[in-house]
C-alpha cells in the first residue's frame, strides 16, 4: 500500500497540482502509520501507536492546517471527509477479497466496485493485465458485511470518522513471516488496483 499510495500520486501528480492550485474544499492527505504490532500481546493498549496518537493530536488540534482550506469543523479530525485505509494488499496467494465492512461508506465501496466492472469490461482499452479477471471487490447489494478487524482506522472511527477499510481478507499467506518479500508481489493484481485507485480518487475528487 505505501508504494501504491506513492505510485498514485507520481502517475496523478499535475492533477493533483492543478487541483490544490485552485483552493479546492477537498483535498487528498496521505498518512504512513507506524507502531501498529503489538510489543507484547494485542490489546487495546498495546497496538495501533501510531494512529492512536495521531488521532488524539487531530482531535485536540484546531485552527487551519492547509492554505486555502476553510474547516468543516472546529478540530482537524472533524475534517476528514473519509479515511480509506489501505492493508494487506499485493499478493495473490490465496487471491484477494476486499468486502464492504461500513455501512456509512458503502456507496463508496459500490463506486470501487463499479469501477473494477468498468475495467473487466474493456480489459483491453484500459490494459488490465492477464490473469486478474476474477472479482477482487466482493460484496454485492446495498448493505455492508460486518467484519470486525483491528487495524489502524480504529483510533478514527472511534472519533466518529467514517471509514473505508481495503483490506485483504483471507489474509496472505505470507503475512508475518520471512517469505513477505518481493517474490510475494503480483504485479498483475498491483496494476489493477492502481487503475482502481485512480479512477476512484479522481471521481471522488472531481478531477
């Protein structure tokens, strides 16, 4: 995810330029967490350093952080229009899933979700590479699928900031152990995502 996050803003960069440029109300922040694992055992004390702690700073935080950006509400975190939190993702063994686990950032799953039919549908305009035509944004319908996973949104959500958590589910098989290496990245899946990605935060955007 952090290379992806990068890889997104290199391939967007005059985009996004053209947009700050012109003041807009929304803006896109990225955030690198740190201290997510546990020291000793997972508890909720014990995880989640750095997004904890950067929650609490926003929530205590006011005045105006960006240029230009007039606040939506009195501290840094009431502005956050949405957290989309990226985990887990790269591998393709077993073969990603990602479902909607909130209800309150359903429809924006569902827009992910189109967009990944839009390019199944012209694999060949938009160069989805071979070997990623199964589904990787899984749930249909209009309600979200509950999954309670402890992960770096929980400090925001519990201040009230809505979520979009992308996460692979089932886990890879090699998260947390010494095969997590680049042998484990499947590029196909990588590419396909990325075009996701884009297309997402350039309609979210109004790019």
């Amino acid at each position: 995810p952090c290379a992806q996050m990068i890889n997104l803003v290199t391939v967007m960069h005059n985009d996004l330029q053209s947009l700050k440029s012109k003041g807009s109300e929304v803006t896109l922040q990225f955030v690198f967490f740190d201290g997510e694992e546990a020291f000793k055992r997972w508890t909720s004390t014990d995880s989640l350093y750095g997004s904890r702690h950067l929650a609490d700073v926003w929530n205590r935080e006011t005045g105006y952080r960006y240029q230009n950006c007039p606040p939506q509400g009195d501290k840094t975190l009431g502005r956050i229009d949405m957290l989309m939190l990226l985990d887990l993702l790269g591998t393709n063994n077993p073969e990603p899933s990602i479902r909607s686990h909130y209800q309150e950032t359903h429809n924006w799953y569902k827009r992910l979700r189109s967009i990944e039919d839009l390019l199944i549908k012209n694999s060949g305009r938009f160069g989805i590479p071979r070997g990623t035509t199964k589904r990787i944004f899984t749930t249909k319908g209009d309600r979200a699928q509950r999954l309670w996973i402890q992960d770096d949104h929980i400090p925001f959500q519990e201040k009230g900031v809505p979520i979009l958590h992308i996460i692979a589910t089932p886990f890879p098989k090699v998260w947390h152990k010494q095969s997590d290496n680049g042998d484990a990245v499947h590029i196909p899946t990588i590419e396909k995502l990325n075009k996701i990605f884009r297309m997402f935060v350039a309609e979210y955007l109004g790019l």
